[in-house]
C-alpha cells in the first residue's frame, strides 16, 4: 500500500462509494479444479463438489496450511516463489502465504545464484523447491554460497521428486534444519518429515498430515505389514474428488474411501513411510524388481553430473534392462567412453551389480517440466 496519491491507480476508499456496505448473504467460494502434472500420461482434471464455503472461511483454511510447515502468522514473512503458479504445491504454498498476511516474491525464472541473492535482499522466510533445485545450488563455487546470507529462512518446503540422502543431509548442513519434506497429491492427502524428523529417519517422507490416513496395499487391496513393500493409498484431507470426464480412472486408483496416485512404498513399525517409486516407472528385470529412483539418486551423486533419469527398455532375454540417459555439467569434457566408464564404477560401489545400467547415454538437456518433474515418457519414445 501507499499513503497518498500514486498516477493510474484509484484511491481505496473511492472503490465502495454507491455500493453496499454489508455483505451479501449465502456467499459461495466455488471451488479450483486443478491438473494432475501428467508425467506418465494426459494431465487429469480433479474435480471437487462445491461447498458451501464463505469465501472468509476459505481463505482462513488456506492460510491453516502453512502452520503444517510451522510458517506463523503472527509473524512477518515473505514468501519466495521458484515455481509455476499453476501447479498444486506451489500455487498453494504461496496462496497460503499470501492469506496469513505474508508478502510474495516471485521469479520469473529459477536461476540457482538468483535464488541466493533473492533470500538475502527480501529476508525470505519460506519457499517451496525441488531436488533438482537443492542439486544446483549445492554445486554453485563455494564463494558465490558463502557470499550471500540465507539466515533468515525458516521453511523450506520440498516434495515432488525423490531427493538423495546425502543431498538433502548437505542442504540442512548449510541452511540449518528449515527442511520440510511433504508426500502429496493434487488429489489431496499427504505425509510431512520436518528436517529433525528425517535426521532420525534418513529417506522417509513423514507421517499423514492431520486428517489424513495412508496405507499400504497389495494388488488385491489388504493392508501390508511393516517394512513390506506396496501401493500407497491414502485419503484426501480436503474432501471427495473425481477424475474430470474419466470415470474408470476415478474407479481404478480407489480402494474403499483411499484412493493411490500409483507409488510404491512401504511404512515402518513407526508409521514412517518410505517410497520407492512410482509402479509405472518400475523395472523388472530377470524377474526382479528394480526401482528407477533408488539408481537415480545414487548417480546424482558423480561430481560431473547434473541430471540423470533412469528408466525400463525392452530385453529379449531379462525381459527389461536399466537405461540410464545423464546430462553432464557444463563444460564437462573428456571421451563420452571414459566419461560412461567412470560414471558406472561410481555406481556399482553403491549399487548392486544387478542394479546397474546396461546402458547409459548422454543428452544436452534432460526434459524437465517446471516443477521440477521429469517426463520419461519423451526419453522411452525416443
């Protein structure tokens, strides 16, 4: 706001003259109907019955959120967006901020240095990123991290994609334990790991949300003990959805009042659960599973790499074998033989031998959407 005149924009108070003074009764909010990121297939429309919600009462309960990644609204903050506006987590992250009083910063290209030089100018105090974010800023010049003061942030929202161990231990190293890691959908429903949580628990993705139930299931839909690996279902803490004009999607992915986004995963004796992978992007190879996510995370590791994706090609004698496609930092040279040699010896000191790629190829740039999500689907029609 401004106190005086300011050219091209109204006075506030000439906004209400000839209109009512009192608000209008049986007042509506209506209802977003937001897209799934449609990574392994067309994006769905999810779809919500309107409620009879005061618009004041949404807004309170958008705010509400934040107090799950401890942003406080009694306190003065300023929120960073690195991400597109129309995605669920992002979108809602910073509505959550704006709705508890919180000022908004927002760029309009994620750039890793960028992201520094914001945080210290604003004081940020809360963003939402993704591990590839994470991934770049660790690999910025030690002097460019040092140069720019990042004590001001108090949480940091990540989810979306499996992140490394190591990287994340490396994050909470230089910006303290201000980590929040989050298990979601656009459905609705989730889990939370504060930074403490996972020091504890290195890998998990946290306990349900308030409201929230998730359970894992085998393919006939009973519920799996501790430690055993399934589909992770869960309910929506925001109400009852469908699919937009895809009543057989709608159908499938339920399983009584739960309904699963298609990821593999498994809980503790704790409740603590741990994913693994999406079931789509799962390889079985000699009759084995293999998880995509687990070789990702290990290669992400190798110094001159900046990007990797691993998934399933066809074999005529295992069924399936691992390929791996990397993008190198830049000005990486060296021979692409010896570069794929080294890479693969990086790995096989930390993965099983049948784990490993049977191939690996290289590529400029890795087809990322704005989330931060990967599309593997334009690397298998390759």
């Amino acid at each position: 706001y401004a106190i005086g005149q300011i050219e091209g924009f109204r006075d506030y108070s000439d906004i209400h003259t000839g209109h009512a003074t009192e608000l209008p009764e049986n007042r509506i909010a209506g209802q977003l109907m937001l897209y799934t990121s449609g990574t392994t297939g067309r994006p769905k429309g999810v779809r919500r019955p309107i409620e009879k919600k005061d618009p004041d009462q949404a807004a309170l309960l958008a705010g509400m959120m934040g107090a799950l990644f401890q942003i406080d609204s009694a306190q003065e903050g300023m929120h960073l967006v690195t991400g597109p506006l129309y995605h669920a987590a992002p979108g809602g992250m910073s509505n959550g901020s704006l709705n508890m009083g919180h000022g908004m910063v927002l760029m309009n290209k994620w750039e890793p240095e960028r992201t520094l030089e914001l945080i210290e100018k604003y004081k940020i105090t809360e963003t939402h990123m993704v591990p590839t974010m994470f991934n770049r800023l660790l690999h910025l010049p030690d002097d460019v991290k040092n140069k720019y003061d990042v004590s001001s942030m108090k949480s940091v929202i990540h989810g979306a994609a499996p992140i490394a161990v190591d990287m994340k231990k490396a994050m909470i190293d230089w910006w303290g334990p201000v980590l929040f890691e989050y298990y979601g959908a656009t459905e609705g429903g989730g889990s939370l790991a504060t930074s403490e949580n996972w020091l504890k628990k290195p890998g998990t993705v946290g306990t349900p949300w308030p409201g929230c139930t998730i359970k894992v299931l085998d393919d006939d839909h009973n519920e799996l003990p501790a430690n055993e690996v399934g589909t992770v279902y869960m309910s929506s803490m925001i109400g009852s959805f469908e699919y937009f004009k895809d009543k057989k999607k709608t159908d499938d992915n339920r399983a009584g009042d739960l309904f699963t986004v298609g990821d593999i995963g498994y809980l503790d004796e704790e409740g603590w659960l741990f994913l693994c992978d999406r079931k789509s992007d799962m390889i079985i190879s000699g009759g084995v599973n293999i998880y995509p996510a687990e070789v990702e995370k290990t290669i992400i590791l190798h110094p001159k790499v900046k990007d990797v994706a691993v998934f399933g090609v066809p074999d005529d004698d295992w069924g399936e074998s691992v390929q791996a496609v990397v993008q190198l930092k830049p000005n990486i040279g060296g021979n692409e033989n010896e570069l794929r040699e080294e890479i693969l010896a990086f790995a096989s000191e930390r993965l099983a031998k049948f784990k490993l790629p049977r191939y690996l190829d290289f590529r400029d740039e890795l087809p990322r959407l704005d989330t931060g999500k990967l599309y593997k689907r334009y690397l298998k029609e390759e």
